[in-house]
C-alpha cells in the first residue's frame, strides 16, 4: 500500500484567482486519493468559512488566514498526509514563514497565468466587480500579489492545458511520497 | 505497527478550567505516541491562539471556536490520527454537533470535578479574577456549563488520582484501535 510508505508533505498552490489553482490542485488530489495516499484539499474560500470567518482581505488579515492554513496543513502533513492548499496568498512572506516552519516537504506551485487571463475567465465575477468599483482589496486589481521567487513548479495555465500542469506537479511530489515507484506511477 | 492499522478518532475532553482535561489527555497523548500510534493534542488555549485569534468568549464566539476545533479534528481523525481535543466547550449542542458531522469514533470525556474544586486548583488564576470582577464570561462563574448526558467516559478527577483517570480513557479508546491486542495493551 503505498499510504503506509509515503510522508506527508504541503504542495502550497498560489496566484491570482481564476489562474487555475482549485482546477490543478483537485486533479492531483483525484489522482493521490485513487492510488490510496492519503491527501486533503484545502481550499482558500472554503478554509475561510471554516476557520477564518470574520477576516477581510487587508494585509493583516489575509496574513492571519495565511497563518492558519498553514497551522491545519502542517498538522495533516507531519501525520503523513498530502494537503494540497489552493488559497492566492499573496504574500511571499507568508507562505515562506509556512515553508520555513514546517517539518515535511513544502512544494510551491506558481499557477501563473497574466491577470488579463485570469480576467476574462473570471469564473466568480471578482474582477468584474472590482472594475465596477463594488470590490476593494482585489488581488491584482488593487491589492498586491508578489510571486515565488523560486517555486518547485511553475505551471502557466495560459499556455498548456490542465493535464500538462497536473502531470507537472506529479512528477515532481510522486518521488518524494514513493521513491521506489514513482516513474512508473507518473507513467501511467 | 500498531499506527497502521489503527483508524483515527475525536477524543474530546470537557468540564470547567482546572477540571484536569489538559493533564489527562496529555498523559492519553504521551501513551499513544510512545507506542507509535499518530495522535495530536488540541488545546483549547493553544488553538485559540492559532486558528480563533480574534474571537471572545460569548456564547456566539465560543461556537464558533468550537466548530473549528471540530473542522481542524475531524480532517485530522478521518486520516488515522487520534485527536485528543481539551477544551472546556460549555454548550452541549456545540459538542453534539461535532460528534453528529464526523465520521469517525467520537469519544466524549466527561472530566468532573466540582467548581469548588476547579476554583481552588485555579492554576491560571481565573477564578479569582472572575470573584474579583476583572475577568467576565468565565464557565462556572458567570458562564454557563452544560454537562454532557450521556458522555462514553466520566473522570472525576476531585475522587482519583490522574492515573486512574488516563487508564479510563485508555481502556475506552485501545479497542478501537487494535482491537487485536487492546487488552494485553492497556494491561502494560
């Protein structure tokens, strides 16, 4: 079984929203859960309903949420989960405090698609409403978003498809959950 | 290895501050993890710290906490990890909830011990601010406490010595994780 011989790790997925986060993040978690590792999706708008309730979109405020996710996904991790984390988290800091305070493998994912894509996309009309003025604090719009410097995997969603990004992130996480088999897995 | 074929589990601690949940499920804790069973300790001080920053202690804000104790438990539980959770979490539907919506075993710990008790341990010096007029909402004082009804374990720590209290919680939780080998276990 392969769950009783992989280590956890957090594959932390960030950009602007509408880059294709959520879409890759849950295909590699499909994919994980398939073959019986044991992993977890911990989406941004969803972990905010759930433990960051009442935070807003300022900087101190997407910090403190930073900071929680990060809390959850390193306690799933070091018990040999695979937390797949889809949140912008805009801040470089922030998600180099979790990297540096956490015990497993941290994978950063660059989702990087130009904010002119992700505006025509534009699945939740965020940027819509920013444009109209009925939105503030809008990541790429009015609030800032700093990218990796040097993420594992950089996958621009603008320029290949979804299964090219997925197959991006397995070949780089399977080696380190199973590094007997993970050729063969990324194969299949 | 007993951390493989056990599945995970809610153990959730409850009773006034001072009752002694903290001392008991950390010796609960230091068992587990020493025969290598995945276990993870949930304080209610420390989690308020992590993922509840921010909320106060009314009814609305202590429900709220409550039900994240029970998100962040639950992901934990349903990947294998015994989760000891210690918490005074006064109101029974808030507890109720979180055995209703988990999956997994849900073990409530009733840890009993009267105020009288509690207020004379008071090691955090609580209760004498709360006589004192400088602290509100404290459970047992101004705050109200709904004692389980029919809690799976009930620890009156003002009657036993915390050994006793530990092979209760022990003798309950061990079956369900090996059912093989629990009693040549609790028997160590």
């Amino acid at each position: 079984m392969i769950s009783e011989t992989c280590g956890g790790a957090i594959v932390w997925f960030t950009d602007l929203s509408a880059a294709g986060k959520s879409t890759i993040a849950s295909c590699v978690f499909e994919y994980l859960v398939a073959r019986g590792i044991k992993a977890e999706l911990l989406d941004g708008d969803v972990v905010r309903q759930r433990i960051s309730r009442g935070l807003g979109f300022s900087r101190e405020d997407r910090e403190e949420n930073n900071r929680r996710i990060g809390f959850v996904a390193n306690l799933l991790a070091r018990n040999g989960v695979v937390v797949l984390v889809s949140a912008i988290s805009p801040y470089r800091e922030g998600r180099d405090e979790v990297r540096r305070k956490t015990c497993v493998s941290f994978v950063e994912v660059y989702v990087s698609a130009p904010l002119d894509v992700c505006e025509r996309r534009d699945p939740k009309g965020l940027y819509r409403r920013a444009r109209a003025g009925e939105l503030r604090q809008v990541t790429g719009i009015d609030g800032p978003y700093e990218p990796p410097i040097a993420p594992e995997i950089t996958c621009p969603t603008h320029e290949e498809p979804v299964e090219t990004s997925v197959d991006r992130v397995l070949r780089v996480l399977l080696p380190w959950l199973v590094p007997q088999s993970a050729s063969s897995l990324a194969d299949q």
